[in-house]
C-alpha cells in the first residue's frame, strides 16, 4: 500500500487503572503496525473521567510502555505537532467542535430531564415500540429559541442529529469485515453532557480526527461504539478512519481475563520475572500469526512483518505456560554471560544471597552457573532456588527428607560417600571436569550403579537430589565446602 507511508496510529489508554495484557497487546499491534507501514505511533492518554483517571496510574502506563519497548513518536514526554496529547487538555477543542456542529444544525441542544427521558422510555416500553432511545423531543425547537434558552441558563445536553434516512452505517472492519448497523437504532445520542464534559464517543473521534489517525486498532468491545463514531465522523466532516476490533483475551477457561486468572497488569508480569521480548513475542500472537507456525518471533520481525491481514477475529487465549515456555526460549537463546549479568546476578541481589552492588564470586564462577542453570530456568526467579545451596553454610545445609530417604538412608551410601572424599581429596584443578574424570570411575570399582553413586554425594552437597550436572554442582560448591558437606552427610548415610 502506497498510503501506508501516511500511516498514523494512536494507542489511547484511559488512566483508570494499571496496564492489562488487552491494552499492552492493543498497544503493541498499533505499535507494530506503525513501524510495519513506516507509520507514525501516538500515545494519547484519554484522562477525560475525572473520578477514575490518576497521574499515578499514567506513570505506570508511560513505564509500561517503556517497559514493553514500544517508543511512541508523539505524545506525553516526547510531544509532537498535533498536541495536545491529554484529553483533559482538550476540554475547549471539544466544546468549540461541538458548538460548530450545532451552528451547522449537525448536532442540537437537548433539554430534556432524567425524569422526562426516563417517563419517555417506559411509554415506549409501554407501547411496544422497538425502539426505546431517546424520542428527538428537542431536536426540532427553533435554533434562536433553543440558544435563548442556553443564555438563560437551562441545563441541556448536546446531541448529534443523525441524518434523516441515513440508513443502514456499515462498519468496514479489517478484522470482522462488514458488520452493519440501524442507523434509526443509534439514536441521536449525547456529544456533550449537562456537566460540560464531552462524552467517549465525541471525544475520541474530534481527537482522532484532528490527529489525523488513520487506522483505529482497538479491542472489539469498542465495536459497538462505532458506528456512533462514524456518524461523529461524517458530521464533522472529517474521512473515517480504516477499524480493526481485535478480539478479547480469555484465561485458558474460556472467561474473560480477570484476577481470577493470575496476573493481568503487565507490571506483575515484569515484577514476576518475564523478559519484556519475550512477553511481547507471546502477547503479539495472541491474535496474531504471521505464518502459523513460529512461536518466537523477534521484535524486528513483528515490527516488520505485522500486518493486520493475519488478524484473528476469533477470541484469544492466555495460557501462562505457553507464555513461560516462550520466555525459556528467550532465555535459554541468551549467551551465558548475558544470562548472568542480566538473569542471575539481579536475582542472586533480589534475593539478599549477595550483598547490593557486590558480587561475593568472580567472573568464571558466575558464568559457570549460568551455563549450569540457563537450561533449566524458564522465568529468572527461578534461578534463586536452584543456587541457594550454594550460599548456605556447611553446617546449616537444609537436607530434603525425600532425597535422604531414597539416597542416603541406603545401604552402600556410606561406601560410595568414603570413596568420593577419598577421590575428591585428590583432585587439584576444581574444575568440573576434573571433577567428574575423578568421580568417574567409582561405579565400577564399587560395583554399584551410577545413581547409588552419584546421588548420595549430589544430596549431601545440594541438599536435594535435583541440580545440574554433578561437575558444575561441585565445581561451584567449591572444594573445602564439597568435602565438609560430605563428613556431614555421611552421619546420614548407612
Ligand atoms: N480510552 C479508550 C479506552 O481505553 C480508548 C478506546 C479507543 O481506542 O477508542 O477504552
């Protein structure tokens, strides 16, 4: 598409509350569709409900947005050429929008009480009308007479007139494709409450038009509002803007995703430990599949390769082990370094093993236990469990009673305990493959299985029978530490 050089997007987050998975992914389909189209991303903070909006909980969308690495090119911090970028900023554009549309006999002033509205609707009701909206009461009083009336001081709304026989408005949507709506059942709804303050309808489309915003993608319980936005559209006269509704995000229940489901904010997803690539590879196929098939896709493909072709109407599924399953991915994909100054080193500090801004080990060590645990971690808290044996004292070694029971309760643990002290004692250069040529040979000499061996003297230096491979366990308990846990476990052992 040629005009896609003019593509301009806009992710229009109310700071009611925290940042959900449905906004983060919204934000990040507009976000990609942007960069996909050499476009233009807005952030907009739609803060016009006074009693719900904070600046707090804008703070926390700005950091999860910049948590999630979706750089927005106008909007708060950064600016641009069609601010404001606040909808309370935009309280005067609003009422000038719609008292022109007013002087042009677009829009009408309304003042009808709760009580009168409320009397009309049950006579509707009462008489069987299928239609039971507003009865346009106001909509034919003469304009001088109706602004006399503003003068004087009487309450009133500010209704959009929808045109007499407009007929059916078609929303084209790029996700459901046509969907069609009674233009006589839109009503000639409200644009401007008695309290002065513009309704989301109005608002949003003399934003997004004035913006310029040419693709609206948003989640489809907005679908409903749309064909009251077209009709926003056609009076202000401004083009309407192409819709994609994406659908709604379920827990594996098949229900609409709430607290019931675990975490919904993207900070306890980031707070839990989940790389923000990662979350936003996961989030982005909820809904989205550029081939069907991959499962990792990198930042740089979805930013070029998103289109909303391969949109899915249908409703998307989160499944936390599918989203763990991808952040093992990205993990396991990281060089060791890069897991142990990024993964391990932050937890070891987060969970107190080492003191802040210390590192209690050198390079080797760590790089060592990150090639041991990077395979085996699928979210990086993990990590801190799995090296705790390492930061405990000798003699204060916790032992699993499960693995005592199964490895060191049992006849011959003694014996392979006496040879592994006896085998270790000798080896110089504690590397783990020094390591393991000494050990080696045990099994034989023994005449015992491996696991008679091995797991005896992995449980009384880890504590349990889990760990990575007994060479780098050793190697990172360090020498002296291996051979007192062993004298320790052996009272244990029969
Ligand atoms: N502020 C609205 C919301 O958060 C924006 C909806 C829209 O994208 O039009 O639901």
């Amino acid at each position: 598409m040629s005009e896609n050089q003019n593509v301009r997007v806009r992710f229009a987050p109310s700071p009611t509350g925290k940042l959900h998975v449905g906004g983060a992914r919204t934000a990040i389909y507009n976000w990609a569709f942007a960069r996909a189209t050499g476009g233009t991303f807005i952030l907009r903070i739609d803060d016009t409900d006074p009693t719900r909006s904070t600046d707090e909980n804008t703070q926390i969308i700005l950091r999860a947005m910049r948590w999630l690495g979706l750089d927005w090119d106008e909007g708060p911090e950064v600016g641009g050429d069609y601010g404001p970028y606040w909808q309370t900023e935009c309280l005067p554009i609003y009422r000038e929008a719609a008292e022109r549309l007013v002087a042009e006999g677009k829009a009408y002033y309304c003042f009808c009480t709760p009580e009168k509205l409320e009397a009309d609707r049950k006579a509707a009701q009462e008489r069987k009308d299928t239609f039971q909206g507003y009865q346009r009461t106001c909509r034919n009083i003469d304009p001088a007479e109706a602004q006399a009336r503003v003068d004087a001081g009487e309450p009133y709304t500010i209704r959009i007139k929808v045109p007499d026989g407009r007929g059916d408005v078609i929303v084209h949507d790029a996700v459901h494709g046509d969907v069609t709506f009674n233009a006589k059942e839109l009503d000639d709804f409200i644009i401007f409450r008695s309290d002065g303050t513009p309704t989301y309808n109005f608002a949003t489309v003399v934003d997004d038009a004035r913006m310029g915003i040419t693709h609206i993608i948003r989640g489809d319980d907005h679908l409903s509002n749309t064909p009251r936005q077209i009709m926003v559209y056609e009076a202000l006269g401004a083009p309407t803007p192409v819709f994609a509704h994406i659908s709604m995000i379920l827990g594996t229940d098949g229900k609409k995703l709430s607290k019931r489901h675990g975490a919904t904010s993207v900070e306890e997803y980031r707070d839990a430990g989940y790389l923000s690539d990662a979350f936003v590879n996961y989030l982005s196929l909820l809904g989205w599949a550029p081939d069907g098939e991959s499962t990792v896709i990198s930042r740089e493909r979805l930013a070029s390769e998103f289109s909303l072709d391969h949109v899915s109407k249908n409703p998307a599924i989160m499944d936390p082990k599918k989203l763990d399953f991808i952040n093992g991915e990205y993990l396991h994909a990281m060089d060791d370094q890069t897991f142990a100054d990024e993964v391990l080193i932050p937890q070891l500090h987060a969970a107190g093993f080492e003191p802040a801004g210390e590192c209690l080990h050198d390079a080797a060590w760590y790089d060592l236990l990150a090639a041991a645990l990077k395979p085996r971690t699928t979210l990086g808290p993990q990590v801190v469990d799995q090296a705790a044996f390492l930061y405990e004292e000798d003699a204060e070694l916790e032992y699993d009673e499960k693995s005592v029971k199964k490895w060191l309760a049992k006849t011959g643990a003694r014996e392979a305990l006496d040879a592994a002290t006896e085998a270790l004692a000798a080896v110089e250069d504690w590397t783990p493959e020094a390591i393991e040529a000494a050990l080696d040979p045990l099994p034989e000499k023994l005449g015992m299985g491996k696991g008679k061996v091995f797991q005896p003297i992995r449980v009384a230096v880890v504590g349990s029978a889990a760990s990575p491979g007994i060479g780098e366990t050793l190697a990172l308990a360090g020498k002296d530490h291996v051979l007192a846990r062993i004298e320790r476990a052996k009272e244990l052992a029969l």
